[in-house]
C-alpha cells in the first residue's frame, strides 16, 4: 500500500496509506495531489506519497483565504476513512463549521 503525507498551508496533517478510487465504474489511479487556488494561485495543500513516483494532479480548489471552506474532500465515506487523524479532524471541523452557518446556529 502506497503511504502519502497529507499537508495544508505548510502544515503536516500526517501520514496515511490510500488506494485507488473505485467510482462510478471507473477506477482511479494513485497520483500526487496539489490543491491550487483559481482566484490567488496559491498552492495551498498537498497530498503526495514520498516512497513512489507518480504523476501530479492539480486539484483547482479555492483556498481559505479566496472563501473556501479549506476542505480536501467531498466526504465521501471511503476517502475519509483513509485519511490521518488530524486530516480527519479538520475535515469534520469543517463540515461542522458548514452546517452552523446553514443552519444560521450561534457558534
Ligand atoms: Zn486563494
């Protein structure tokens, strides 16, 4: 199993092993993730195994500072049981933080 180093914004979010994604019918292969902001061109986070080499794959995902919600994932199921546990917490934080604003709750 392949083992990549989740990191956002300069920050290790630690390390976790990921498999190919099975979606839709179609497999997807491993690749190295950069998460690039459209609006300031920053790269802003990464997910890249450091024991093979594979191809890079930017992601255009708005950056915390352009108001995006600094999210890594669509939650799916699958992808967040991957995920290290400091990446996990963040993104339940997130998702938490989402639906106080939906829901208009006082923080
Ligand atoms: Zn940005």
């Amino acid at each position: 199993m392949t083992e990549f180093h989740y990191s956002v914004q300069g920050e290790s979010l630690g390390k976790a092993p990921r498999q190919p994604v099975e979606r839709y019918g179609h497999t997807y292969p491993l690749q190295n993730i950069i998460y690039f902001c459209p609006i300031c061109g920053a790269s802003w986070a990464s997910i890249i195994t450091e024991t093979e080499s594979l191809q890079f794959r930017a992601w255009h995902k708005t950056c915390n500072s352009c108001g995006g919600t600094g999210s890594l994932f669509r939650l799916y199921p699958e992808e967040l049981q991957e995920l290290p546990r400091l990446a996990l917490e963040r993104e339940i934080f997130i998702a938490l933080q989402d639906a106080t604003a939906y829901l208009s709750l006082p923080n």
